[in-house]
C-alpha cells in the first residue's frame, strides 16, 4: 500500500492542547454496526462481564533536559531510552552538532558527557548513579512536538496513566489517559477485568512515515515486557469466551510480538514490529485508542485492525463532529473486523 492512502487533511484547531478538565470528560467513538458518539465515562455501556482490559503500565520520565556546550551554545536533550543507572540513548538538539568526548553542562550545574553517536542517537553518561532523581530535579515532560506550549504543573500529572508503575517511556500510552480510579474500580465491580503489560514507548512513536511504499517502513525499536501473570489471564479469558480489550496501540504491540507457534510467551524483549493492512491478528479483538497522526504508524495499525476504508470513514465522522485529536485529545472503541 502506499503513504498517501493514509493520509488526510486535519484541521489545526482539533489539535487538542491540553488535557480535559477530568480523564473521563473525553469524548468515545464507538464504532460497530453504526457509528455512536458518547462520553468516555459510558465506556462500561459497550463491554461486557467477562472481558479483559490489558493495560500498558510504562511510566513517562521527565526526558527533556536542557544545558550548554563548553562553548555556551545552548543545547536541549532528549532522552530516547534509560540504559543504565548513569546512562541513556538520546537525541541533541543543538545549533552545532556536539563532539565526542565533550561535556554538556546541565541547568543544576551537573554534567553529562557524550560518549559516541550512531543513527542520529547520542550515548550520554551522566556523573551521577541516580539518573531518575536528576530527571526528577531538573528533567521536563517531553510533551508531543503538536502540542505547542511548554509543559507545567499539569502535565506532571495529566500526561501519566494512573496506573503507570515503571519508569521508562518518553511518551504517554495515551488510549491509558481517559481511565481514572473511579472508573477502574467501576468496571471491576462490573466484571470487566484488567491486566499488565509493559512497553516503554520511544520518540520515535511520533515519527511519521516516509516511504511511498510503507513496506519498506523501518520501525523503532522498544523494550516491552508481559509476564505470565498477564498470559494466564489472557488464555482465561478467551476459554471464557470473554474478548481481549487492548488499551492502546502499545498493547497492541506487545501482545503480538509475544506469540511463539501459536502461544503467548512470556518475556522482556524488544519489538519492531510494522502491523499495517493485511496483518492477521491474534490476540486482540478490542481496541480502545485515541485519533492518530497523518500517515502515522500508528494510523497503519488502525487500519488493519479494521479495515482502511472503515478508518478513513470513522476519520472524516470525528472531523465533522469535532472531535479532540492526538494525545490529549478523544478516544474511540474498535471492534477487529
């Protein structure tokens, strides 16, 4: 298939900025025989007892850093992955590209040398073993680079799952942002369960496709995790008869890179998984989701969830009824075709 069958024209203003006032304030389209357009907190309206909502738990870092070259040239970073207590894979933003072996002073006074460079991605190691605490201390919330206006207060919280535990993603599982405990609890007393999985999602998630033919589409790369826990409560599920519900594109992601010879595995790897039109699943059958970017992998993954053709119909109903799109923006609920 190619790039510009996933493209459309989007309108700036549905660009949502913020956060609504509350998580479940955010509006659901629920797409089954019919289009239906409803509240976020109605959600328990088209589940059922019995089904599983499997949740990627990863915790966004504050990953944007900002400093200065020894030679006082500003510099902004942007971390890309944790890999150790003193170590990570990031992106420079400066006006001249550093050099090896340089210092970059941070806004505290601290440093962070550069250890070598390779696919646009700098090494750094920082002269502390409590990397999480500096980022704590200093370190920003790498709002998405649509989302024009510095991060504050809010975001601390609002660009956070509530149930994020693990450190280590530089952007939101956003399908995760429309949930609060309340609604939790809610559908839990409903018998609508809930599982874990974790993926730490990287920048490159807001990278957009550039091939004309997205087969020859690379992904990123992601550190991903799904324990057996999770894997029991999945094959309970579906000998139940219940529906496996994925929160979010990552969950997506991990539950069918972890299938070997027809089972699920579990294990902590890495994925580069590509799914786009003619991908058969073989996990989930729900997907809840926000509204994607232009030819977007993500937008890809839609679509061979449901079909490109329904998407781009469920695409133009959400334009013309306004509705919030990207990572602070609506939500819809897909059934796999």
């Amino acid at each position: 298939m190619q790039l510009k069958d996933f493209d459309f024209d989007l309108p700036k203003p549905l660009i949502a900025q913020l956060p609504p006032k509350n998580r479940t304030d955010s509006r659901l389209l629920v797409a089954q025989s019919r289009i239906i357009d409803t509240k976020f907190n109605n959600i328990a309206d088209f589940l059922q007892s019995g089904d599983l909502l499997v949740m990627n738990n990863t915790k966004v870092i504050p990953a944007r850093l900002f400093g200065h070259k020894d030679s006082g040239g500003k510099v902004e970073i942007m971390i890309e992955r944790l890999l150790d207590e003193s170590q990570v894979l990031a992106m420079i933003r400066a006006s001249r590209a550093p050099q090896i072996d340089s210092k970059i002073t941070l806004e505290n006074g601290e440093t962070a040398t550069i250890l070598n460079k390779k696919d646009g991605f700098y090494t750094l190691e920082f002269a502390t073993n409590s990397l999480l605490a500096l980022l704590e201390d200093i370190g920003h919330i790498p709002l998405p680079p649509y989302i024009e206006r510095a991060d504050d207060e809010q975001d601390l919280d609002r660009y956070q799952t509530v149930y994020a535990q693990r450190d280590g993603a530089v952007a939101a599982p956003t399908a995760g942002l429309h949930f609060d405990n309340e609604l939790l609890t809610s559908l839990q007393n409903q018998g609508i369960n809930s599982a874990f999985v974790t993926l730490h999602v990287g920048a490159g998630t807001f990278q957009p496709v550039k091939t004309d033919n997205i087969t020859d589409h690379i992904m990123h790369s992601e550190c991903y995790d799904i324990s057996q826990t999770t894997i029991d409560k999945i094959n309970q599920t579906k000998a139940n008869g219940g529906r496996i519900i994925a929160i979010g594109t990552t969950t997506v992601r991990v539950l069918e890179s972890s299938i070997k010879n027809g089972k699920l595995i579990a294990q902590q790897s890495e994925t580069d998984i590509f799914i786009y039109p003619s991908y058969q699943f073989q996990i989930v059958d729900g997907l809840i989701t926000n509204f994607h970017l232009p030819k977007s992998s993500l937008l890809m993954l839609v679509s061979a969830f449901i079909g490109r053709e329904r998407m781009m119909e469920i695409y133009q109903h959400a334009i013309k009824e306004r509705y919030r799109f990207f990572s602070y923006g609506d939500a819809m609920l897909l059934d796999r075709i």
